[in-house]
C-alpha cells in the first residue's frame, strides 16, 4: 500500500499510535479503519485495549488531554515501544495535543514513508508494505 499524502485522523490511537504504520494493518488484505474507527479488520488486542477503552469511556480523542496523562498504561506501552521500535507515544500523542494531529501525521507520514517506492514502512517490522525493504 502506498503512503497516502494525509494519513486519516481516525489512524491516530488515543495512546498516540499511528495505526497506518501497524504491521497488521500493512499486511491485512482487509486492514481495520484504526484504533478509533475499528472495523473487521481490527486485531483482536486492539479490540481489547484497555487504553482505548478508557478514552472512549472518558470521551476522549487522545490521552494526552487526560487530566492523568500520562497514567500507567500509557507509560508503560510507551517504555515497550521505545525499547522495540525506538518510538515513543508520549511524545506523538503531546506533540497531536500541542500542535494538533494533523501536524503529527503529516510528520509520521513522511518518517514512515518508503524512500524507494513511497510504500508504507511498517513501525513493527520496518518493512515496506510494497516492495518489502527495510527501514532501519
């Protein structure tokens, strides 16, 4: 799949994931909508996240306008990505709150972007989602 010019607000998790660069939705022939459009497609961890739930639960888009944020959850999801992916959520989900989401994506677009074929490069794996070339 190729890197769209704007990633949908709807692909960025409350937690500050960008759901475009999952794995899952990379290589799903039928991938989900997002952590907060769901659909078929969604994983079932991600049907069962507690993060997610509780944002939706509070009415919230994004933890980082919690009044808790960043709470336990959250920094303890962001400690495992920045120890296996070398990204943290924290700073993607301060960053939407700051400079809003459109910003983010727009930068995660670009970082997430395959140089040689503009493919999606995916956050877990680093691979391109088209022509299968690592990321490093």
């Amino acid at each position: 799949m190729k890197m769209p010019t704007a990633i949908p607000e709807g692909m960025l998790a409350p937690c500050g994931m960008n759901c475009l660069v999952c794995y899952k939705h990379c290589l799903s022939p039928q991938p989900c909508g997002g952590c907060r459009e769901g659909g078929e497609g969604m994983p079932a961890h991600c049907r069962r996240c507690t993060i997610r739930a509780c944002a939706e639960g509070r009415g919230l888009r994004l933890c980082a306008t919690c009044p808790l944020f960043p709470c336990r959850q959250v920094k303890r999801l962001d400690r495992s990505y920045r120890a296996r992916y070398r990204v943290s959520l924290i700073e993607n989900s301060r960053t939407a709150a700051e400079e809003g989401m459109a910003a983010l994506l727009q930068e995660e677009a670009r970082r997430w972007r395959c140089p040689g074929c503009g493919g999606v490069v995916s956050l877990h794996d680093r691979v391109c989602s088209d022509c299968g070339a690592e990321k490093r």
